[in-house]
C-alpha cells in the first residue's frame, strides 16, 4: 500500500508541473498571437491605403 502511494504522489506531482508547463505555453502564445493580429492589421491597412491610391488616381 505504501509503495502505491508513493506513486500516486508522485504522478500526481507530475501532473501538477505538466499543468504549469501547459500555461505558461499558453500565456507566451497569448502575447505572441496579439504581436501578430497587430503585425497582420498594419499590413491589412498598408494594403488599403496602396488600394486608395490607385483608386484615387
């Protein structure tokens, strides 16, 4: 009994760090998905505006 214990402890303890591991990714991918939805909007509106231009002329 005390050998599963022991075990279970232990992969209890492993799950607990694969769920830190978990979101700490998601927290890094949350900040690198805002860097590209503003990289994805200047080009959006750099697009426009070579849009603009030629329809103005």
């Amino acid at each position: 009994m005390k050998g599963q214990d022991e075990r279970l402890l232990a992969l209890e303890e492993r799950v607990a760090e694969l769920e830190d591991q978990l979101r700490e990714a998601r927290k890094g991918s949350k900040g690198l998905r805002i860097v590209l939805y503003i990289i994805y909007g200047v080009f959006i509106l750099l697009i426009l505006l070579g849009v603009l231009q030629f329809v103005s002329v």
